[in-house]
C-alpha cells in the first residue's frame, strides 16, 4: 500500500483545526495561570515585604527573578515542542479520515475500483486495510 500523495497545507481539514486550536489552548490556558499565580504569588510577597526582615527580601527577589526567567525561557520552548508533536500526531490521524470518506464515496459511486491507499505510519490503517478486504469480498460476491 504505497502512496506517493504528500499533504502540502499545514491543515489537512477543518477538523484538523479545530483539534489543533483546543490542543493548543489546553497548553495556553494553564500555562497563563500558572504564569499569573507566580508573578501574583511572587508580588505579593514583595509588596508585603515590610513584614518580613530585609535579608529574607533580599534572597527572595534574586530568586523571584530566576523563576521568572525560566518560566519566560522554558515554557515556551516546551509549547512549542509539544505543539508540533500533537500537529504531527493530529496530522496522522485527520488527513486519513477524509481520505478514507471520500474515497470510499468513489466507491460507491463506482468511479474508483481499486484498493483504497493510505501511508503506512496513518493512524487508520487497519481500518483501511479491513475495507479493502470487504471491498475484495463484495467484488468476489
């Protein structure tokens, strides 16, 4: 089952969208508020700090600002990392699904008489290569 169609659009389909829009904000929307609990946490402590004696203070900002750079250095380089794995992963699996649809519309439309044709690391190839096993047995029957 070899195939030489390549997916050219970043998207395959509108599913693809919108799977990929709700992965990626379920990586944003907890990162911000971790991001704004930090700094909230990390304020606060300095705004109270008159309660506190000068030397805790002055440990606490130096550290403050290093969690501060890592959070603006690390997290988004993990974002990004785990954005384009899930794009990879998503792409596997959404691109077969329309092309699975729309080549067995051809089937039934009788346009198309051969093996229906997916890349072999596509999430639904077993399903592709049960239906191409059903569709022998119908040519057969």
């Amino acid at each position: 089952m070899k195939t030489k169609n390549k997916r050219r659009a970043f998207f395959a389909n509108r599913l693809h969208k919108e799977l990929f829009l709700l992965i990626f904000l379920s990586i944003l929307l907890p990162s911000g508020i971790i991001t704004v609990a930090l700094y909230y946490l990390i304020f606060n402590i300095v705004a109270s700090q008159f309660g506190i004696p000068e030397a805790i203070a002055y440990n606490l900002i130096p550290a403050a600002n290093k969690v501060v750079f890592i959070l603006l250095t690390v997290a988004p380089i993990s974002i990004l990392a785990i954005l384009v794995f899930a794009h990879r992963v998503t792409h596997k699996i959404v691109g077969p699904y329309e092309r699975i649809i729309r080549e067995l519309d051809e089937c039934i439309d009788g346009k198309k008489k051969t093996h229906l044709v997916i890349r072999k690391a596509d999430r639904f190839l077993p399903l592709v290569t049960s239906i191409n096993k059903l569709l022998d047995k119908v040519k057969k029957g």
